[in-house]
C-alpha cells in the first residue's frame, strides 16, 4: 500500500512474535507473545507514533468518528469467520452492546438473519438499524425458548455470546442447533458449569474469538465505508 503524508488511516493493533505455534498457523492475533498497540505498547494519544507498514490501512474518505470505529468491527469480523456465518443462516447474538451491535452488522452483511437479544430496549434500538431482529429478555426469562422460538426449526446455526456473563456459556450451548457453532467473544474471568455431555449428543463446536488477522481487519475497513449510515449508529 502506497501512503502519503495526511492519508487519513487506521491501524491494525496486531504484532505476532512470528515463531509460537498459532504466529506459525497463520493466526498471530492468538500470538503467545501478542503485542497490541494501546494496550502492550503506547497508543495514539501522542504526537507521533510509529508502526510497521503492514499494520497501517488508509480508510478513503471515512471521517474520523467513523474510521475508529474500524477496529471494535474487525473484532466482529474476526467472530463471523470463526463462526463461519454464511448467507441463509440463523444466527443468536446474546448481548447488544458495541461488539454485540458489530457482529449484528457483521453477520446481516453476510447474509444471516440475526436475533440481537439484550436485557435494555435502548440497546435494541440500535441493532435494528443493522438489520437484525431484537428480543428484550427479562432477567430469569427463558432465553433458550424465545430465541429458539425465533430461529425455528431446530435453532440458530450460529450463537455468539457478546455479553461477558459466563453462565450464558450453558445456554449458547443449549440454544444452538444441533452441529451448530458457538462463538464466544466476550471477556470473563468468571468460571461458569457446561453439560459437557451436549458437546458430544449435539456434536457442536464452542469457539473463541479474540481480535483479528491483517485480512480480516481489511475487510472491516471496507465493510465500515460501505455500511457506514449503519456502522455510524455505533
């Protein structure tokens, strides 16, 4: 990529230490040795910042506002790869705050249909400008039953689980089709009990997503540009 003084840009946080098994997998972003910009190393509140070129990604016309919200909607591209969402599928998204609300965009640009389910209207509100369906769950309500109610059938292909309470971990599991995937995004340092017999009966896959490989942060520049009316809600 050719850049240029005042190339209005965004930076892929991401440096690998290119030798530990997931850096030699083509996945530097589960790196052992991960080095993030703004968390391992100094960010951009500075004058000046240096970055290898790889890791820099000119975003056109984008404004500002809109540019920085590339790097929270790669972490939801990064999730719809792992899930492998594919257009016609259905797909649960537990949590609707701002990576819930990227990955309803993520995953409606893939063609899915999509239940954004939260505790708080408000929240909801948003996530319909991204095309999903929403479903306010009162806390103790069955959230395995409205939502399957939902998707029909045999359940949701797909549940990702944006919220960081980790006793939904169970009912991801549960609310998911059978073969289906599970994709847990959010950060808990809570522990929380799974039937670990629904694992083999369901022969399902529970994945974990963390930030994003250079491609995928790529495509979240271009998915920001074209999607921004929608993405600008964020």
């Amino acid at each position: 990529v050719e850049l240029a003084a005042g190339t209005r840009v965004a930076l892929w946080p991401v440096a690998g230490c290119g030798d530990c098994y997931a850096c030699r997998s083509g996945r530097p972003n589960a790196c052992v040795r991960i080095s993030l910009i703004g968390v391992h190393r100094d960010g951009a509140l500075q004058e000046q910042l240096v970055v290898p070129a790889e890791q820099v990604f000119p975003v056109g016309d984008q404004e500002p506002a809109l540019a920085a919200l590339i790097e929270p909607v790669s972490i939801a591209v990064r999730a719809v790869v792992r899930g492998d969402v594919s257009a016609g599928e259905r797909v649960v998204v537990l949590g609707a705050g701002p990576i819930g609300q990227a990955l309803a965009l993520a995953a409606t640009d893939r063609g899915a249909s999509v239940l954004l389910v939260d505790t708080v209207a408000g929240r909801l509100a948003f996530g319909e400008a991204m095309g999903a369906d929403v479903l306010r769950v009162d806390p103790g309500g069955d959230l395995v039953a409205e939502a399957r109610e939902w998707a029909g059938g045999g359940g949701p292909e797909v549940v990702f689980e944006a919220t960081g309470v980790a006793e939904l971990t169970q009912s991801c599991i549960e609310l998911v089709a059978q073969a289906g995937r599970v994709v847990v995004v959010s950060l808990s340092s809570a522990r929380a009990p799974i039937r670990v017999g629904d694992l083999p009966l369901k022969e399902i896959d529970v994945l974990g997503s963390s930030c994003c490989r250079a491609t995928e942060f790529a495509e979240a520049v271009e998915l920001v540009s074209r999607r921004r009316d929608a993405a600008a809600r964020l």
